[in-house]
C-alpha cells in the first residue's frame, strides 16, 4: 500500500493487529473513515480480530453520529485524534498515526450475530440510523467475484477516488488487497493537481468513479491527459448518461484501456453485474451480465418469473453476497441471515435477446398522473436527450421537473408534445442536491415543496 510513503503487507498486518489487541473482544467498532492509512489499518485490524467495524464518513455531522451512538452503543470509536467532540466525551486509549481509539462511556456489551462482519450505511442514506449487515462470506465471495471478471492481479495499482465507507469504494480495496496488489491511497479530489500528479508518479494502472465523477473527468477534458500506467476504468453507483458512457467507451478503446461498467448495491455487498470491456460499445446503457456465482432474473408484479426478451419487470438477483438483512438499532445485531442469498433490487428492468439486461428505472420513481403510470427516470431520460439537464420528482398527481437553466419554457413545450402531460411544475434551482457519492438526493428536493 502507498499513503504518504510505502507499506508491505507485513507492515500493515501489525499494525492493523496491535489496533485490534486494544479492544480485545468482538464488539462493534465505529470508524470515523477518510482515505487515509489509519482508516485502512484499523478497517483491516478490526476485520481480522473478528471486531465488528462500522463505517461512518470521517465528516459525520456531530448530531448523526450521537444519534447513531445512542442507537448502537458501540464500544470504542476509531477517528482522528483531533476530532473536538470525542476529546471532549471520552479517552483516547490507543493512538496510531493521526488516529485514536476512543473509549466510549456509554458501551453496551452487544450480542452479536456469528456471522455478522461489517455494518455500511446504504449509498442512498440521507441521515436514517439504517445499515447493511455484511457477513464474513458477503464480503470475500463478492471480493472473488470481482477479482475474476476484472481480471485483477498482483501487479494492479488502484488509486482511491472514492470513499472507503461507500460500499463501491471498500470492494476496490477488498478485491485487490486479495490479490495482494499495491493500493494507492489519497484523499485528494480528482480535480486537484495532487491527485494526477500521485497517478503518475506511481503508476496508478486502474480507478473507479460513479456518474458525479466522470462528468468531472469529461470536464476536465481526461482524453487529452497523458496517464500511460492506466489499463482499466470501471464505472458504478447509477447509470452513466448515454453520452459519456460512449465517449468514454470510444476513448478507452482508442487508449487500449478497459472500460467496465458495473452494477450494484450495498445490500449485495458491493456488485452485482458487469458489462465486459469488450462489449462496452454494442451494449452501450446496459448493465451487463450476472458477476461470477451470481443469478440475475426479472419477475413481473405477480412474483412470476419473465423469460421473453424486452419485457420489464423487477430485477431480482441471487448470489452468495447478498447481505444478511438491514439493522435500525443495536437490537437488530443478533439477528440471523433474514435474505438467504435472494434481493429484491427495486430497479425495473429488461434483458434483450442476448441475455445483457438494462435497467429502466426505480419501482419507487413511478408516479400516477391523471391516471396514467410515469416512470420519472424515463421523463429525466427523455429530457436529458433534448439537452436539458433536469432532474424529476413528484408525488401522485403532481410531477416536478428542477432544472439548472432557464430553459422552462422549452421543457414544457417537450413534455407537452412527446407525453402529451400537462400541470408540470418546472422549477428552477441552482444546483441538485447530491450526497457524497454524487447521488441525487430526491427527498431533499420534495421537501420544501
């Protein structure tokens, strides 16, 4: 692992150890994570130790995490020695680094489940104590999987662009740790001149991003950067416009990089499809294909099983990752698998003729206008082929259409003649609410309406 300077893997290993040998006994840990190597470390100690690690954003506000506390109870806290609030409130038993393991006063000795490994916020969280219990076999089956279709070896050099308490950001670091590859480890954004300069200088050779960070790389005009240690892209948490995800297809073809796009959820570990590499630019907007030992398969609103090609139903996927159920609270721990390796996605979806499926929206993003169903991701779709970059919104009866621009008018003349609805609001803001994945935050943009 890279992070300021080099660390072995037998570095790593005592470290991670002695952080654990603090706390002693499997017990549920909350870290306070950046991309940095005491977040990785203690990650790494705690999972060894058979600790239970939580992981929360290092930037947690202070009112979330004392809610989150008073739920769960957790033993220690493991976060930066300067965090004011946790100096203030409890002691610091063990320090590594620039982090410290802080003791908190009001533990509950948990019981918790055997197989039970690591608690993630779902990406989609907007402040609900929510979490995915990951097992043990969730997080090494998911791990293998994806070292076997994206072919990961030893000699890889991932860079972190993403967070490591974000399920797609941890399976990256899962998944070549593995392998036994060199992680390159920074917290810079990909817009500082830091981050590229630590691509080149050690020859980072693959990086992952979500849709929010290939439209920061197509502004940053990535196909006139000189990177010649990048063999491999990947590209998950939501759908890639159809634009980009072929420009970014084209160019990686003509760069000799490998251009993945994936699917997944936190509740299946991490992913759950790919699209081969080679298959980027004829299948251009689908999800691809199951992941190795895993199942994709659709069934309609009876619970049927969908076997024609093009017909939508909900996505439904089987695989030894799929996550032991959610927790709300400290109670939940001891709960055994309630999942049993079967997830109903919420996604709508279709497979064409060759088995490659293609996601059509979300259950939940469907409303009733004068009757008729609308599926939002589609009128967003719609209007982002116009050009207009909108997002949609809206309860039953009332459909609310934000964009960034003054295009109000144009919009409204699209919507009237191409679905023929009228009573559109269309309202204009400065920017989408997103959260630090880059996800639109819809209820944020209902909720003063």
């Amino acid at each position: 692992m890279y992070a300021e300077r080099e660390y072995s893997y037998a570095e790593m290993v005592e470290v991670a150890d002695e952080i654990c040998s603090h706390v002693g006994e499997r017990t549920l840990v909350f870290c306070l994570s950046s991309n940095n190597k005491e977040s990785i470390f203690g990650y790494v100690g705690f999972m060894r130790g058979h600790v239970v690690p939580v992981l929360l954003d290092a930037s947690i506000q202070v009112e979330r995490l004392q809610k989150l506390i008073e739920l769960y109870k957790p033993a220690y806290i493991w976060a930066s020695s300067g965090n004011q609030d946790l100096l203030n409130t409890m002691d610091s038993i063990f320090v590594f680094g620039d982090y410290s393991l802080f003791k908190c006063p009001t533990f509950i000795q948990q019981e918790l489940d055997e197989d039970l490994a690591l608690l993630l916020t779902t990406s989609g969280s907007t402040g609900s104590p929510k979490f995915v219990r990951l097992s043990y076999e969730n997080i090494f089956q998911n791990a293998e999987s994806i070292v076997k279709y994206l072919e990961i070896k030893a000699d890889d050099k991932p860079i972190t662009t993403l967070p490591m308490n974000y399920s797609y950001g941890l399976s990256i670091i899962n998944s070549h740790f593995i392998c036994g590859a060199t992680i390159i480890v920074t917290d810079a954004s990909i817009i500082k001149k830091e981050f590229w300069d630590l691509c080149k200088e050690q020859g980072a050779t693959t990086f992952g991003g979500v849709p929010f960070i290939y439209e920061m790389l197509h502004r940053l005009k990535f196909e006139e950067m000189d990177l010649p240690s990048l063999k491999k892209l990947t590209q998950a948490g939501g759908k890639l416009s159809p634009e980009l995800s072929a420009k970014f297809a084209d160019m990686c073809s003509q760069k000799g990089i490998q251009f993945f796009t994936m699917y997944g959820q936190t509740e299946a570990t991490a992913r759950m499809s790919y699209l081969p590499a080679e298959k980027t630019l004829v299948k251009a907007g689908s999800i691809g294909i199951a992941i190795p030992g895993g199942e994709l398969m659709l069934q309609d609103d009876n619970g049927n099983n969908i076997t024609t090609p093009h017909e939508i139903g909900e996505l439904i996927y089987k695989g030894p990752n799929v996550s032991l159920g959610y927790a709300e609270s400290l109670v939940d721990l001891s709960k055994k698998d309630e999942n049993n390796g079967s997830l109903h996605t919420g996604d709508l979806a279709y497979f064409d003729q060759d088995g490659y499926f293609f996601i059509t929206g979300r259950i939940k993003r469907i409303i009733k206008v004068a009757g008729s169903r609308i599926s939002l991701d589609e009128v967003e779709e719609l209007l982002n082929e116009h050009g207009h970059d909108c997002v949609c919104a809206g309860t039953d009866d009332q459909m609310i259409i934000y964009t960034l621009r003054e295009d109000q008018l144009q919009i409204k003349k699209i919507i009237k003649e191409k679905l023929n609805l009228r009573g559109v609001k269309i309202i204009r803001i400065e920017e989408f609410p997103r959260n630090l994945f880059g996800k639109i935050l819809y209820s944020e943009l209902l909720k003063d309406r």
